[in-house]
C-alpha cells in the first residue's frame, strides 16, 4: 500500500451517536480548513435518504457549536448515501457503485463491534476493500482471546498497515507534547530511571458519573474503558526508549516493548471501587459489580525500570476532571540542611488535561536567615488545552496512511495480556462516595511511595486550587 491520500470516507454507522456527537463536526471541521475534499458516503440502515443524512449531519455540525449555512452547503454537495443491513451483499454492491471508481477508500467502522466481521466480510466480497483502508473504534475486543478474533477476521481481508485502530487518546495535544518532550530534551535523559525515580503515578479522574451511558459501561468498566488503552499508552510514552525516529514503526516498536516488560497484574495489586449511586443509574443492574474506579501498581522488567512502581488510578464521580501523570524523583542522598522539612518529592508533572501543564517541582530556600526550603515549581508549558481536536488529527492521518497515533495489532494484544488477569471480577468492588478520591482501600496502592498526588482544578483565570 502507497502513502496516497485516501479518496473517499465512508462512513459505517453515519446514523448512530458516535458520528453524531464526533465524526460529523469533525469532518464538517476538517472541510472548513481545506483538510477534507473528498466524497463522504454514509451507510446505515434507518430507511433514510440522503437528505436525512445532511440534517442529521447539519444537527451535529449545529450541537457542537460550528454550523456555517455557506461552508455547511458546500460540505453537504460532498455527501452521499447508501441505506441496507449490513448482513446483506447487496449494501456492498449499492456502496460500490456509490464509490464511484474510487480506487483507495477510508472506510470508518463506527459501528458496534459485533458488526464488524459482516461489514469486513461484505467490503471484501464486494471487491471495495483493495487498496483501501479501514478505521476501526475501540474497544478493540474486551479481552486477549476477543482482541486476536477481531484482528483474525481484519486481517481475513485488509493487510495490518491498512488498519487504523482508533485510539483517540493518542492524537490529544498533550499526550503527543509528552512523547515530544521526552525526546525533543537532553536533559531528562541522566534521571529518567531506576536510579533517580522513584515512582511514576498516572491519575485519569471524571468529576461525572456515567452520565447516562451505563448500559454501555456495564460491559466495561474502568479497567477496559481507560486503563487497558490510553493509561497504558501513557506508561509506554513514559517509560520507553528513544525511537530511530518519529517514523510510526519505530514509536510503536518502543511502545511494545514495554509492553512486553509489564509484569502481568495481580489482584494484589488492585483496588477497585464503585461511586454510590451508580447501581440506581439507568441501564446498571441493581447488584452491579462493575467498577466505576480501579487502583493499581505495575512494573515493568527492564533495565531501566526495574523495581519501580508505576501507580495507575482512573475513576469517575471524583472530585475533579483532570489527568495528571507525576514522575517521583529520589529524595538527596543526604539531609544537608536539618531544619528543612522535606514534604513532597522533586518530581516532574504532566498535566494531561483538560489543560495542559509540563512543570518540574523542586525546592527553593525561602527569603531569611534559616536554611529552610518551600516546594515550588518550574512550568515549561501551561496552555488551555488542545488546539486541534484529537479526532481531525487522527481522521487526518488516516487518511494519508500515517499510523503512528494508531494502535498496531501487537500493542493491543499485548495491552491486553497485561490487563487479562484481573479482568475476571473477582478483585471486591468497594463503594466510595460521589466526590471523593475513591474507596480508602485505594490508599494501600500508593502506602509506599508517599501517598497519591491528586491532581488540581483549573480555575477560571487560569490557576489552579485544590478541589
Ligand atoms: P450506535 O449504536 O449509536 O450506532 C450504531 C450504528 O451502526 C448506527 O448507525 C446503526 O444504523 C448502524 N448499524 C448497526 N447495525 C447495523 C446493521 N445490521 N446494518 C446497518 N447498519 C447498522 O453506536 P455508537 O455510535 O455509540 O458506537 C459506534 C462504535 O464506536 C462502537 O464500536 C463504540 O464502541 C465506539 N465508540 C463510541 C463512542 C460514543 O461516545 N458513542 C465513544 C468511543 C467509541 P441504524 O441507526 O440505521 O440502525
């Protein structure tokens, strides 16, 4: 497969929530830019025309804030529409005659997964997936044995750098500021293991609950929802080695080995919770043991890591919405100054978002004649937040056939192997209040490394306050 530009989306799904409340805007965003000339042809199987496709379109370009009559005629002109099952061979033959001549199609499968094998089944029969390449949504299978069955029936008919898995936590701003950061410095390069860190921690926290979304999240919970994919690429931007280069097959040959490094979780090394409430949600059975919280301690066998721990924590109905990564940093191997009193480690803070922070925490003497210190920060980077919406990044590079903010086939799998031992349930789920930092339990995970370090709240003139 050539690096050419993709010549057509089409999108599988173009009446559900996800093209409602993401794709549409996106695209309509991408074509307001000159980022997007091409046919867009939607599937679904509503009995509907293609003028219920530009309103349900221009309904989702309006909610998301960015409807212009002008632009918005000029991306409706661009529009197509196929209606049939997707279990039915004449949808492909009616899709391929809408493509057009299309030699190298994006097709976008935003689709629930047990759609998927038909769908790749009918692009294959149909002669339209050649040359083409096919986006896909997580969850990418909801464990080891579903994410190799899922990739198997991918690959029956596309080749792997033809499919892009949506992972839209690796295109935001500041996931990629991280990765840039990491390898656009020297300085960090000395410090950035065993010897000088002494924890990593990686806080993803939702101040909302499921938010009418819990039949959904009934099937996952927060290990699946969050830990399995972006934590877990977060700890492979943090702990890999340098790549070749910024080439995606490098980045994502680092990415693995990691991967590879992680010891396989325990319980032990667990916590799990629920908010109060959450069991009296619409669509959550009423003895649910899902977890709506997970705490955890991971470590990575390598030369560079060895007995560190890397604390994960991800949860809603917290006190704050905000992701934070803190990497802790050795304490001075001796105590030179004895009234000073040493409360919080140098350490360096990613703050994620929803604004984006890069600081280096140390401590400074205060003004006077006692050798007595304060922890203060050094900021490199504080902005708002993201420029450019994750998913245009991400549609963008699909299109053009760069798939280095995509998951590949090994790293999924192998993000699962990580994650398949504790995804039986059987760690006890305990109940936390709305509003706080989870169960009490949770504080065991981070009892040997200081505590958690609960990330701020922004506050409306730009600085941040404890919640
Ligand atoms: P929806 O259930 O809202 O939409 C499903 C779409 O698939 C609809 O357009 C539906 O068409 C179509 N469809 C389903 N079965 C058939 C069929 N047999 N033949 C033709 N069309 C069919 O799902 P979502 O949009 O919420 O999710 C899509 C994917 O994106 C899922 O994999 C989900 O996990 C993932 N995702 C969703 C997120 C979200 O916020 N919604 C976030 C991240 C990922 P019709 O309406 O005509 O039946």
């Amino acid at each position: 497969m050539t690096a050419a530009r993709s010549d057509t989306l089409v999108l599988f799904g173009a009446s559900g929530d996800l093209a409602h409340k993401k794709i549409f805007p996106t695209l309509y965003a991408m074509f307001k830019r000159g980022r997007l000339n091409v046919p867009i042809i939607g599937v679904a199987k509503s009995n509907w025309t293609l003028d219920n496709l530009k309103d349900h379109a221009k309904d989702a370009v309006r909610a998301a804030g960015r409807y212009d009559e002008t632009v918005f005629a000029r991306f409706a002109a661009e529009m197509r529409y196929v209606d049939g099952d997707y279990r039915a061979a004449e949808t492909f033959q009616a899709l391929r005659g809408a493509l057009n001549g299309a030699v190298r199609p994006l097709h976008y499968l935003a689709i629930p997964p047990s759609m998927f094998p038909a769908v790749v089944d009918g692009l294959g029969g149909a002669g339209i997936a050649k040359e083409a390449r096919v986006v896909v949504e997580k969850p990418f299978g909801r464990d080891l044995a579903s994410a190799r069955a899922l990739n198997d029936c991918l690959h029956s008919v596309f080749p792997e750098d033809a499919i892009f898995r949506i992972d839209h936590y690796l295109g935001k701003e500041p996931v990629q500021n991280l990765l840039y950061f990491r390898f656009a410095n020297s300085f960090l390069e000395p410090i950035w293991n065993r010897h000088y860190v002494r924890s990593v921690q990686i806080t993803m926290a939702e101040s909302f609950g499921v938010v009418g979304r819990g039949r959904f999240y009934e099937e996952v919970g927060a290990i699946r929802d969050v830990i399995q994919n972006h934590l877990l690429q977060v700890v492979a931007i943090l702990a890999m080695e340098c790549p070749v280069s910024d080439n995606a097959a490098f980045v994502r040959d680092e990415k693995v080995k990691v991967f590879n490094a992680v010891r396989p979780l325990t319980p032990a090394e667990l916590v799990r919770g629920q908010y109060r409430g959450y069991r009296a949600e619409s669509g959550v059975a009423p003895d649910s043991d899902v977890e709506t919280f997970a705490a955890l301690r991971l470590y990575i066998d390598s030369w560079r890591w060895q007995g560190v721990p890397f604390l994960v924590r991800a949860g809603k109905s917290l006190p704050v919405t905000a992701t934070e990564v803190t990497v802790d940093l050795v304490d001075p191997p001796q105590t030179v100054f004895a009234a000073d009193k040493r409360t919080r480690a140098d350490h360096y803070r990613f703050r994620l978002g929803p604004d984006v922070v890069i600081a280096l925490g140390a401590r400074a003497k205060q003004p006077g004649e006692a050798m007595q210190g304060e922890p203060t920060e050094l900021k490199f980077v504080h902005q708002r937040g993201d420029e450019m919406d994750e998913y245009e990044r991400l549609i963008g590079d699909a299109m053009v056939g760069d798939a280095t903010l995509f998951a590949r086939q090994d790293s999924a799998e192998a993000q699962w192997r990580i994650v398949e031992p504790i995804l039986d349930g059987k760690a006890p789920v305990h109940e936390y209040e709305a509003g706080s930092w989870g169960p009490l339990q949770a504080a065991d995970i981070a009892a040997g490394v200081g505590g958690w370090h609960d990330p701020m709240t922004l506050k409306p003139d730009g600085s941040l306050s404890s919640p």
